[in-house]
C-alpha cells in the first residue's frame, strides 16, 4: 500500500508542469476563418495566434483600441529588403452600434510592419475610434499575419454610457508602467490606475470577499446566481496616476471615483498560481461538478487532501495511468475555462466553463448581441435513401446570455429553458468511469 500511494503521490504534484507544458504546446495554425462558426476561439488547438485587445474611452467623441502582440506568437522574417526580422500583420476593425439593427458606425485597417526588438515582450498599437456618448458599441477585429497566412478574430464590447466606468481607465504596472490587459492579479503585483476622464482628489476601493457559488446542471430550471452582496470594506485613498496599488486578498476590488457609486474599474485576485492550480486544495474546488457533496467536504477536512484527490480519481479510472490522463484533461479543461470565462469569479466557477469542463470544447460557436450558442456534435446518423446513404449532423446546442455587469463585461448566463435535454447524468456517469466524456463518442476516449 505504501508503494502505491508513493508513485500516485506524482500525478498531482506534476500537474502544474503538465499544464505549462499543454499551454505552451496545444498550438496549431489556423489558415482560415469560418466567419459563422467561431469555435476555434475556445479551442487551444485550433488558435495559436491571440492578440490582445482593450478599448479606453479618451473623450466624449473618441476612444482607443490598443492591440498587443506577444512576441513569441509573431512570425518575424528577414525576407525583406532591410534584412532585418520583421513581422507584418493587417489589422482591421468594424465598430458596430449596439442597437436593434447594429448600425456600423467605423471601419478601419492598418497594415504594421513590426521590427524585432530584443528587449521587447510585447508590441502595442493604439487605434482610434469615433464614438459618441450615451452608447454601447461591439468591435469586430481581424488580425491577418501576412507571411503565414493566419487569421484571429475577435469581438470586443464597451460602452460610452458612462464617464466613470472601466473604459475610462487604463491599468499600469507600477515598476515598468506597462499597459496591463487582464484585470486579474497576483497577490504580489503592484499597479497603478490612470484616470482618462479629468482629474480626481479620491480613489475609492471597494472589497467584495471571493464568490464560491458554482452554477447547478443545465437541466435544473434555477434562478441565476450572481455577486449581489455589499461590499464588506471600503477605503478611501488619495488619488495618483502613479499610486501603487496592491491587493492582497482574495476577492473583487471595485475602484470607484465615488464612494456612493457602484461603477468603475474591478480587478480580481483569485491566488497566486490563477489561472492554473497547483495544491491539492485549489483541485478539490472543481470536483463539485463530478462529486456529491458530503464527498467533496470529506477531502476539504482531510488530513492529507493530496492522497483523498489522488483516490479519487484513481477510483473513477481504476488504476493509475487512466487516473493520470483523466486528471491531465480534467484540469487543462478547468485553466483554460479560467483563461476564456474568467468574470467577477473563477472561469471554471461560469455557466459557461461548468459546460467546458464537462463536455470539453464545442464543436460550434455562434455569436449575435445577445450571446453566443455552443453546438457539440452528436453521433452521426446515416439513413439510406435508394441504395445511397446520407449523413445527417446533429448537435446539443446551449445557448448563453450576455448580462450586464459592473464587475464584468464576460458575464453569462445559460438559458435553461432552452436546454431541457442534456445528457448531463450520462456525462457525469462517464467520467466516473473513467471516460473522458465525449457526446459523438460515449464508449471512450
């Protein structure tokens, strides 16, 4: 016995190599964009190409799209009359109205030639937009690298209803003064928040203690749950564009040019290692959704968490090498469900990452103003028809509302009453058995 618990002690003590290993390989090219089906935005293996956007609102007629490329994910070549590595990248923007006809309000491209430099991690480029006050818009991007032929489109939302809102701000790192672009901190990061909209004497800071709920099964007709507390702490302090600003706990800090006002910049600290996981504790959390209850709190309470996580998943695939590989699923699934979904809580914590973790990335993805709809493929049918057969693709499809949030702009929610069929009790009960569950493949891997 003791022999068995020492080698499965590896397989969670590893995990977190596993995942650097799954985020920095799980890349491939992408050559072309299906503009209706979107689901290579949630699928690491199908885009290897990711630019980083955020929009500030500058004025009351225009704003700024900043784009980021990470250094590593260009292609630099020297196939060019200076000989020097150059990237070259298209970049091209409609700005659309969020109203009922989604009026298109801007269009503009530019081609960048980006020059290797060293010292740099990161190229941002700022684009201007013609907006007007008192709306919300929706950005469509496409960034076309000219040498290897790849797409990456994206979809971001703002909104000039407010001067005192998120879009108002930019978030700095206080020693390198860096654009940040994810409102996710590490316990011991320093910041500094920039005003856009004029000067202030005050910053309010407003703490809202960490959200544990998790969403229930789609197929249970429940209200929505959402972060409807008041804050337990607030704390006024004298405002600096060059003020470092650290956040220690764990929580949703609301910063607000107001004390009364519930609007403003959220940052988020979800722990040191977020958003992957890397003690047995922090891998306990996601079994809510496989685990009944009185299991998950018996492994909350033990002495040696490590050893009842181990166990259990040993239990669900009989013996150590089916653990291992369920295990290395399993949590890719939950970070990368951190790194799309994240909102005022844990990615894996949303609607949208209870389905992602569960049933793995969707075969489709579609988007409007209201949400987005996620298709996975069912077991193909074949019917005969005068000798000849004919496939017939179908799919389980979940559809998911935007909601409108302070805290977040990536809060959604299932409709429920479009998802009465499931098959979420068939889904448990496989990864219980040790199978990686699969709609169009319930027999195994």
């Amino acid at each position: 016995m003791r022999r068995k618990n020492k080698q499965i002690s590896s397989i969670s003590l590893l995990f977190i190599v596993t995942i650097l290993a799954v985020v920095s390989s799980c890349r491939t090219i992408k050559t072309s964009v299906d503009t209706k089906d979107l689901s290579y935005l949630y699928n690491p293996t199908k885009n290897s190409f990711n630019p980083g956007y955020y929009v500030s609102v500058q004025s009351e007629k225009e704003a700024t799209l900043t784009v980021r490329f990470v250094s590593n994910e260009l292609f630099f070549s020297e196939a060019n009359p200076e000989g020097v590595p150059t990237a070259g990248v298209i970049v091209s923007v409609k700005l659309f109205m969020v109203d009922q006809s989604r009026t298109l309000v801007d269009t503009i491209s530019y081609n960048l030639n980006i020059i290797r430099d060293a010292n740099k991690r990161e190229y941002l480029y700022n684009l201007p937009l013609k907006v007007e006050s008192g709306n919300k818009y929706l950005a469509e991007v496409k960034v076309l690298d000219r040498l290897r032929m790849m797409v990456a489109q994206s979809f971001v939302q703002f909104n000039t209803i407010s001067t005192i809102n998120k879009y108002n701000f930019i978030s700095l790192g206080y020693f390198n003064k860096n654009q940040l672009f994810s409102q996710v901190l590490r316990v011991d990061e320093y910041i500094s928040l920039k005003y856009l909209r004029g000067s202030l004497d005050s910053l309010y800071i407003s703490y809202f203690r960490p959200y544990s709920s998790v969403p229930d099964p789609p197929s249970m007709m429940l209200p929505q749950k959402s972060l409807d507390y008041d804050p337990e702490r607030i704390v006024a302090l004298g405002y600096s564009d060059t003020l470092p600003i650290m956040l220690p706990r764990k929580g949703v800090f609301l910063c607000s040019v107001d004390r009364r006002m519930r609007d403003g910049f959220t940052l988020y600290n979800f722990g040191q290692s977020y958003p992957n996981m890397t003690t047995p504790e922090e891998m306990i959390e996601p079994l809510v959704y496989l685990a009944p209850q009185f299991e998950l709190e018996q492994m909350r309470i033990s002495a040696r968490p490590k050893l009842a996580l181990d166990d259990f998943w040993v239990k669900c695939g009989g013996n150590i090498e089916r653990a291992r590989e369920l295990i290395r699923i399993y949590y890719t699934r939950v970070v990368y469900a951190n790194i799309y979904f994240t909102s005022f809580t844990e990615g894996w914590r949303t609607e949208r990452g209870m389905i992602y973790v569960i049933y793995g990335p969707p075969d489709k993805v579609y988007k409007n103003q209201e949400g987005e709809t996620w298709g996975y493929r069912k077991p193909v049918v074949k019917s005969s028809w005068g000798g000849r057969y004919k496939v017939k693709e179908e799919y389980l499809f979940f559809n998911f509302k935007q909601k409108e949030n302070i805290f977040s702009d990536n809060d959604y929610y299932l409709s429920r009453n479009e998802t009465l069929i499931s098959f979420w009790d068939q889904a448990i009960l496989s990864w219980k058995k040790g199978i990686v569950f699969r709609l169009d493949n319930p027999e195994g891997l």
